[in-house]
C-alpha cells in the first residue's frame, strides 16, 4: 500500500510493506542498512524506517523507483540479500523504462558458465549478447563498467563450452611497451601480465581456477599481447581484443584479418580513454568509421546507464561527460569569439 503527500516537484512518500514479517524486513534492510543505503545512493533518495513502514524522500519519479525496490526486493528477502544482489537489482530496475532498445523482446541469451545467474542486465547489455552470438565480429564500446569485457568472455566461455569453437584467445594492446614496460621486472611475459590480468580474472569467475590451469597446458585457452597476432589465422577460435582504443589503425587491421574458418570475434573499447601518444590515431575510432555498412559486423555502444558496478560509477561517467561537455562548448565560444573579432 502506498500513500502520497502533497508536494511539488520534491516530497515524501510513504511505504507500507506487507504481509509482514520481521525477517524478511531484516534481510531486505541489511547489515546495519546497508541494503537501505545502497538504494538510496543509486536512486538519490533518503529512507527512513520504523518497522515496516518506510518514509521515501526525494523527486517524485526517484521515490516512485524507491518504493517499487523495496517492494521488489522485500518479496526476495525470504533468504539474506547480498549487497551485489540490490545492486545489480536496481541496474535492472532503472532500465525498466527504456526496454525498446533492446530488439528481440529484451530476452537475455542464457550463457553456458558456472555462472547460472550471468544475464545481459540492461536492454544494450542485451543486445550486445545477441550480436555476439548472430554475427562473426561485434565490437562493443562504452564506458567503464558496462560489461563489454567481461560479457565478451562469457560468450567465449560459452561458445568453448557448447563445442562451438576450440579454443578462447584473449588479446590487449600493451600501450606502454616502451620506457615503463621495459622497468617492470622479469622476462616479456611477466611484463606484459598486468596489462591481461583482467581477462585473467574474467576467466578465472567464469570456469573456474583449476579448469582455466588446465585449459591452458592444453592450448585451448591463450592470453596474450595484440603483438603476438601478427602473420597467425586462428580458425574456429572465439577472439577478444580488448581496450581495442589503444590499438592503431595498422594493429585494428592486422587484428581483424587473423580471423579465420569457423571464428568468431568481439572488439571491445573505450574511445574517452585512450593512452596513445599525442596525435596517435585509435584504430577503434577508425573502424567504427570504416566497418558501420559492412554486413557481418554488429555494433554496440553502451551509455553510462549501463555500468553495472557501483552506484557512484555511473554518476561519476555522468559527471565527466558533463564537464567534458562544458569544456568544449566553452572552447567553441572562445573560437567564435576570437573569430568574430578578426
């Protein structure tokens, strides 16, 4: 039951959550109501509790999402809610209104990993994991924190799995295999393993310590620097390159022609972080550019709505774009006004 005071634009709403049942309250609040506060960092909002009536403060709309959490996760918390649990929640719930993009009814692919749980979250998470599975080269972009790597290698996982392919090879550019590559101690493998450990770890959550050990001694699994591409053709291998934004034109292609027989490929990057030298041109930026029209290709651009990591991480990408914003239109005006000047 819910009940609205007046108000404009800000106000309070009140919840009452039933049937009632303190555990189940207990689970839905947190430790110390950390769940509480987890939802109202995400959705900007306050909560005030006192049993099982809860005081939602905020924007209308922003209370409105509050209220439909706590009842969403107040029907889960027959068993304890963890906070990745609310989190992940309230991404899906967020992206309730904006569905539509995602074609194909917003059904997520299910995912063969050890993972049961794995699933596109948001509607352009969605579509990613479906231009993954019906075309041989995806590229996914965005900002931090959507999913666009790790998503990627549960669909190698899956793809491993099914027999679809025979072996899962992951690549990144290593932006800095000048002066402060050649500083970390050990040989050229031991160099370059801090820049792949995120695919590492990916695989690691998805298969497991021991069977990825194992896929490795065999060759059906292989990390390695985007260097060590070149002359190969991989031929029914599931291929990641990853933060493809620091690849140059010539590496993009050299990447992109190693496909082989029965492959399949996904290019993944973020074109606001790019580490090139000055002046450098991304390879990325140029095969967005290039590869739009060819058939066969699929792309994915994933927004800020779409991180699926803390909260405060998508606030933050939405601070950045902002200031970002404000910079160039500042830089546009001074040019205008230096022009009108002449």
């Amino acid at each position: 039951m819910t009940e609205k005071a007046p108000g404009a634009k800000s106000r309070a709403t009140e919840l009452l959550l039933s049937p009632v049942n303190n555990r189940q309250l207990a689970n839905l609040c947190g430790p110390l109501d950390e769940n509480l506060r987890q939802i109202e960092t995400a959705l900007d909002v306050t909560i005030a509790r006192r049993g099982e009536r809860f005081t939602l403060r905020g924007e209308v709309a922003q209370t409105a999402r509050a209220s439909d959490a706590l009842q969403q996760f107040y029907a889960q918390a027959k068993d304890t809610l963890s906070v990745d649990e609310i989190q992940l929640g309230l991404i899906e719930l967020l992206n309730r209104p904006v569905r539509h993009i995602s074609s194909g009814g917003g059904v997520s692919p299910a995912l063969m990993t050890r993972k049961s749980e794995l699933h596109g979250r948001t509607p352009r998470q969605i579509e990613y994991l479906k231009n993954i599975q019906e075309h041989d080269i995806t590229f996914g972009t965005g900002p931090a924190g959507t999913g666009k790597t790790y998503l990627a290698v549960a669909s190698a996982v899956d793809a491993f799995e099914r027999e679809l392919v025979q072996r899962i090879v992951l690549t990144r550019p290593a932006v800095e295999a000048g002066e402060r590559l050649g500083f970390l101690p050990g040989d050229l493998a031991q160099k370059v393993d801090p820049y792949l450990r995120p695919l590492y770890d990916a695989l690691y959550d998805l298969m497991g310590f021991e069977r990825v050990g194992k896929l490795f001694e065999r060759g059906a699994i292989e990390i390695a620097p985007l260097a060590y591409m070149r002359g190969r053709t991989l031929n029914h291998a599931f291929i990641i390159l990853d933060e493809a934004q620091n690849t140059t034109p010539e590496q993009m292609k050299m990447f992109l022609t190693r496909i082989g027989i029965g492959a399949k490929a996904v290019v993944t990057g973020d074109v606001t972080q790019i580490d090139l030298q000055r002046g450098q041109k991304s390879g990325l930026i140029e095969a967005r550019l290039i590869l739009q029209e060819v058939r066969g290709i699929a792309f994915t651009e994933f927004l800020k709505e779409d991180v699926v990591r803390h909260p405060l991480v998508a606030r933050i990408v939405s601070a950045y774009e902002t200031h970002t914003a404000a910079l160039e239109a500042n830089e546009a005006a001074a040019a205008t006004a230096k022009h009108a000047g002449r």
